[in-house]
C-alpha cells in the first residue's frame, strides 16, 4: 500500500513539474497555477498518509484500555438480557 501512495505522489509531482515547464515555455498562468494545484495535492496526500498512520497507531495502542474498560463496565453492572418476546400475532 505505501508502494502505490509513493508512486502516485511521484507521478503527481512528475505531472506539476511537466505543467510548470510548459507554463514557463508559452508563458501562461493557468498551467502555472495547475501545476502548483497538482504539487499542493500531492503534498497534501503525503500529509493525510502520514496522520492517518498516526491516527491508526493512537486506535491500536486504545484498542486495549477500550477493551479492559469495557469489561469493568460489565462487570460492575450486571444487567439482565432482554429477550425479544414478539409473536407472529403481534405482526
């Protein structure tokens, strides 16, 4: 997975280069401006790459204390099953 997110990057920031060159060439600012859009989106995956792999790594070290709190919780709090007492005739 951290393969195919490096190769997009890398062929989004080979796409912003290419668009620059072009924009330096026939001089013209729309091609300058979508190759900064297409750097600053590459840019901005590499960041959400990076947080998210933060963000699961906060989940796994959580996962635990979640699952040690919860069983406190019903342990403490022995509360009776309800059963589903519905009927065919009820319907």
């Amino acid at each position: 997975m951290t393969l195919l997110i490096i190769l997009i990057v890398v062929g989004l920031v080979a796409w912003a280069l290419r668009l620059m060159d072009r924009a330096i060439a026939n001089q013209e600012f729309s091609l300058m401006l979508a190759g900064f859009l297409v750097a600053s989106s590459a840019a901005a995956m590499m960041g959400v790459y990076f947080l998210m792999g933060d963000y699961l790594l906060y989940l796994h070290q959580t996962e635990g204390f979640a699952r040690v709190y919860s069983a406190e919780l019903n342990a403490d709090f022995d509360l009776p099953e309800i059963e589903a007492t519905m009927t065919s005739s009820a319907w």
